[in-house]
C-alpha cells in the first residue's frame, strides 16, 4: 500500500514551501488510496515548540490536508539508539571530535588544493586512549556514518536518473555530541518501521538522500521511491528563503486567501499542466501526477493567488460565507441580496465590510455640473418600487426615452450619482438592495 509522509519541525510555522512538500505527498498518497502520515520532527528538544505543533495541525486543518496518524518523532528515541548501535556493531558508525573550526580550516585546505571539501576521516585512526582524552578535553564527539564509497544511483521522480559518488559526500553526522539524534537517521528508521512507499521533498535534499540509501540498505530496509521538487524563488527569480518568514500559512489565511486558491496554485506550479482553480479536493487528487514536475526553480507569486481567491468566492452560494456576511453587519434579510452583488466585486472576504459600509451609509453622489439636469430628470422617472432585477433597465429604457442619452452617457452619469464610484457592482442587482436598506430606515 501506498504510504506518505510530512514531518515538518515544530521551530516555527509551515510556509509556502513547506506547503509544496506536504500537499505533493498527501495527493500522491490520496490518489493511492493510501496512508498519509504527519510525522513531528521534534528531536531538537530546545527549538522544537508544542505551539507550533498545535499551528501546524490546524494549517494543514485549515486546507483540508487530513492526516491518518501523527507520529512524533521524540517518542521514538529508543528506535533511534537501537538503529545507532546496529550500525556501530556493523563497523559503519564512528566517534569524530574535531571542532567547527577545525572542520572550516580542513575544507578550506582542500579546497586550496583544488579537492572537494570533504571530511577526511582523521578520527578513524584515533586510538581507545586517543578519543578518551578527547572526551574528557571536548566531552563527547559526533557519530559519523561511514559512507561505501561508491556510486549510488537511483530514478528520481521528478529529476530522472541521479548517480552520485559517495566519495565525494562527507560521512554524515548522524547523532550530535550532546546526544541529540538528527534527522537524517531518524527520517531513516521511520521510513522504514513505518512502511513509507513515497518521499517527496525539496531538490536541496538530493545529497541527502544519497546518503539516507546507503543507510536503509545497512539496516536492512528497503528504499521508498523519492522524487525531488524544484525549489521555489521569488516572482523575479530571486531567492525566496529570506521572504518565507513573511509567506507562513497563517499569514496568507489573514490576508483572506482562500484554501481552495492556495492548493489550486501548489498542485500545479511548476509542472506542465495550467494553473486552473479546482471546485474541490477531488478535483486536485484527480489531476495530480508527480512526474509531469520539473527541475527548474520554480516562481512563486503571492499576488497569484488574489485572483484565484476571488474566483472561487465567486462560485460560493450564501451557505458557504454566511458567517462572513453576518461578520461584515448585514441584517440576515438582507443577505442573500447583499451577497448576490458583493461576490463579483471582492477579492477576499475582508471587502464584504466596506462594501456593507457603501450601501448602508450611501456615499456622496458625484455629479458633473453638466450632467445636473439630466440626473435631476432621470430620478424624476424612477418608479416607486419595489424594485426587483428587471427595474434598472426599465428605469434606464424610460430615462433614455426621454433624454435621448444613450451608452455610457446614459448609465455613468446614473451610476456615479447612485453609487459615488465610476464602477462597482451590476447596477440590476445593487438597486434593489439598495431600496431595502432605505425601506428599513
């Protein structure tokens, strides 16, 4: 069975990358009629907040990206030991003690050299007594996984065919000096004891997967099919990882983007299908496939996703934003006319206020001097009521009839005298609504 996973960091909120990477594996999960895990990675014990635990439970509740366990990665320490004793019984873990500093200055030696900064293994050679001295001079060192050096290969579902040289990758630190287990061989034992089939995720963990291979075939698991997803940039193809902080989930749901909009346009950028506004989740479950994504960075607009907000608000019966009709002040009897004008003319639900505000408290007519008597004629003819959608053309047959003012000499002088604004709503659907407000007092 078809088995996916998310395991973001509780060290803040989920973003519009992290977003890319939990909707990929909950589709290709969905569609499998598989299991999509949320797994915590919360290893980090000083970073790791049950805040944001709790806020990324409900982004991902908030888009409709339901979960059929969680896992938490903190539970599972005593796995991760048993995995890291396997490996040193194996000969494939090691103790290393140098310093950041001492790292820096052997990368840089290298590269002076003109060879790629990898680390070269010195604590290999390091004695019983050697390291015990170590400890007690730095306490204790990092586990490194001790890399075969030789191809690893395997069939990318987005970049096709990767070979990459071990060689040329430094043994991985797998567990910190203060004990702290990372995720690299965390990712490795869940993946595995949890029968995860997918793995999607940023094309910045290409290296890292090539390593986490090697590590599932040394404990004997066996490999899910991974696929790497571009990474995105800003709309001008600059890099868009010091504008994430401002591009959180919560942030966007403030500024009123609506879920249907924001997984519309992550299902599909990037890939060589249109950007299209789906109806629902069915729709992007059926239309999703991994393959037809590319490598190439990828741009991200926020501004791209107003238009599919709008669009879809305007899909909505009353049902679906009564709570935000009721939030802006309109009376109940009035909402279902109140929302049949405000739907085409918003962008997010934040506008219903202001467009509430407009037709409860009218606003100052704007009246050009030569249009004075033309309008004072025109309010002469407008019938008593009650008016109804057929009423603004009539009103507008009879003032045409008599003026002989046709086309937008006609209508604007009218709309502007009503409204205050040179555009806005269908005039057939404001004008009755219009009347009721004024008919309550």
């Amino acid at each position: 069975m078809t088995t996916t996973r998310f395991a973001p960091s509780p060290t803040g909120f989920i973003h519009v990358g992290n977003l890319r990477t939990a909707l990929m594996n909950y589709l290709i999960a969905r569609k499998a009629g598989g299991t999509f895990i949320l797994r915590i990675d919360d290893t980090d014990p000083e970073r790791s907040k049950e805040e944001y635990v709790d806020a990324i439970k409900q982004d991902m509740e908030w888009l409709g990206l339901h979960w059929d366990r969680v896992e938490r990665q903190s539970d599972r320490l005593d796995r991760y030991a048993e995995a890291a004793d396997k490996l040193r019984d194996m000969g494939r873990f090691y103790e290393a003690f140098e310093t950041p500093t001492e790292l820096d200055l052997k990368r840089k030696k290298q590269l002076n050299m003109g060879k790629p900064p990898v680390y070269d293994r010195a604590a290999l050679n390091l004695s019983e007594a050697e390291k015990e001295a170590l400890r007690v001079e730095r306490g204790n060192g990092v586990w490194r996984f001790k890399l075969d050096h030789e191809r690893i290969e395997w069939t990318d579902g987005i970049l096709g065919d990767i070979s990459i040289d071990a060689a040329s990758v430094s043994d991985p630190v797998l567990i910190r000096g203060d004990g702290q287990v990372l995720y690299t061989i965390a990712s490795v034992v869940d993946d595995t004891e949890m029968g995860v089939t997918d793995v999607v995720r940023g094309s910045d963990h290409v290296t890292n997967t090539a390593t986490q291979i090697q590590i599932i075939e040394a404990l004997g698991g066996t490999c899910p099919r991974f696929a790497h997803h571009s990474l995105l940039t800003g709309p001008q193809g600059e890099a868009l990882s010091k504008r994430l902080g401002t591009l959180a989930l919560r942030d966007l749901r403030e500024q009123g983007v609506q879920p249907m909009a924001l997984l519309s346009l992550m299902a599909r950028l990037g890939s060589s299908d249109p950007v299209e506004l789906r109806s629902d989740m069915a729709e992007l479950i059926e239309g999703f496939d991994v393959n037809r994504f590319g490598a190439a960075p990828t741009k991200f607009d926020v501004q791209d996703l107003f238009p599919l907000t709008a669009k879809h608000l305007q899909s909505l019966p009353l049902s679906d934003v009564s709570d935000a009709v009721t939030e802006a002040g309109v009376p109940a009897d009035l909402a279902e006319p109140f929302w049949a004008m405000a739907r085409e003319n918003i962008t997010t639900l934040g506008d219903l206020k202001g467009w509430w505000e407009l037709c409860r408290d009218g606003a100052e007519p704007l009246i050009a001097d030569e249009d004075r008597e033309f309008i004072a004629e025109a309010m002469a003819l407008l019938p008593e009521g009650p008016f109804d959608g057929n009423t603004w053309g009539m009103w507008t047959s009879a003032v045409k009839e008599a003026t002989g003012r046709k086309g937008k000499g006609l209508f604007m002088p009218l709309r502007k005298a009503l409204t205050g604004m040179e555009r806005g709503p269908e005039m057939a659907t404001l004008l009755p609504l219009l009347q009721m407000i004024r008919a309550r007092g």
